[in-house]
C-alpha cells in the first residue's frame, strides 16, 4: 500500500508535464496489483499527501484553508500539479479513484482544494468531456451502431492505460466519472461547498 506513498516522495518536487524516467517501472508494478489493492493504494496515498506531506491547517464552516505564509500555500500548489501529474500524465492513479478518495476526506479543507484542482481548475477532464460529447456516442453502448469508432476517436485524442479495465470499446473516463460525479456533488450537498458544486453542475451539463 506504501507503494505509491514512495514514488510520490520521489517525484513530487519535480517538474510537472512529461512521463519522467522510471515510469515504465512503476506501471509495471501496478499491472501486478488486483483492482482492489489498487484502490488500497489510492486511499492510502491520498492519506498520505493529506496527513503527512501537506500542512495541517484549520477546518472552517466553509470549507476553505487560510494560509498565512507563502511557503504553505506553495506545498499545496505543488501537491495539486504533482496529483493532477499522477493521475493524468503518468497514469500512477486512476481518476475516479483518486476523486473518490478525496471527496471521502471532504471535510479536510487540503482535500477540498486538492479536489477542486482535480476535477475543475486543470483542464484535462472538462477537455475529455467536450471531446467525447462531440462524438454524440449513446452512453448504451449496445444501442449505438458506431461504437467502435467513435470511442476509437476519443481514444485517438486521449489514450488511457487499461490497468485492470474492460476492453476500451466499453467505456472511458467521462462514463465511468457519472457514478462519481454524482456521489461527488453529494458530498459537496453536505459540506455546503456551493461555489464547487455550481462550477461542477455547469461543466458536466
């Protein structure tokens, strides 16, 4: 479970963008891992960057963390690029996990902010939604004549590691983000966090 938790060490202070050396490695450990101790080791890294790697800071009614020198805000800056490069660049991290992990410690102002970051500031998923609405697929695959191609277009445009995962032609990250998205705005209903879930609601449509 600690797996991740030490390439994270090792990455976390490097600069965001590209497959780093060592990536071959690490997705070949993961292709050893079952379904289920993957999402044990997502859970147990979002604990990690929220419970050691981050400064601890205040809970507040409104869900936001304060922070009163430059060198906290920046730890968090840099963990939000280092988990968006973990889940999208490098692929160490499947995304509806990760969202899941960290909508579970919603209450934790760094997991909030992590989240929103995820799901909304950087750009990769809204990106993959517009592209896969502009394939008009039927989300019932078994109804849709052209399915093949169509996911085969969306795959050409964003490719996705297949770690543990049915044949590509039976979904992608926007479907399988719909069950999370939905347990997401849930948890944002319960902590109040209304600017997110009215940024999300828009996105999604």
């Amino acid at each position: 479970r600690i797996f991740l938790c030490v390439v994270w060490l090792l990455r976390a202070n490097s600069q965001s963008g590209s497959p780093k050396p060592g990536t071959d490695m690490v997705h070949r450990v993961l292709d050893c891992l079952s379904p289920q101790d993957t999402a044990h080791c997502v859970y147990s890294i979002i604990d990690f960057i929220l419970d050691e790697a981050l400064p601890r800071t205040p809970k507040s009614s409104a869900g936001a963390a304060y922070y009163s020198q430059a060198g906290e805000q920046r730890k968090l800056m840099m963990a939000s690029h280092s988990l968006a490069s973990f889940v999208w660049v490098e692929e160490f991290l499947p995304f509806e996990e990760t969202v899941m992990a960290l909508a579970d410690r919603m209450g934790d102002p760094n997991a909030a902010h992590l989240l929103q970051s995820l799901v909304l500031t950087d750009s990769n998923l809204s990106d993959r939604i517009k592209c896969f609405c502009s394939t008009n697929m039927d989300w019932r695959h078994w109804q849709e004549e052209q399915c093949y191609e169509k996911q085969a277009a969306f795959y050409g445009a964003y490719s996705e590691e297949q770690r543990g995962r049915a044949a590509v032609y039976y979904g992608n990250v926007c479907l399988r983000f719909l069950p999370v998205c939905d347990y997401l705005l849930w948890r944002l209903i319960e902590f109040e966090n209304g600017p997110f879930f009215d940024e999300l609601i828009e996105m999604v449509g």
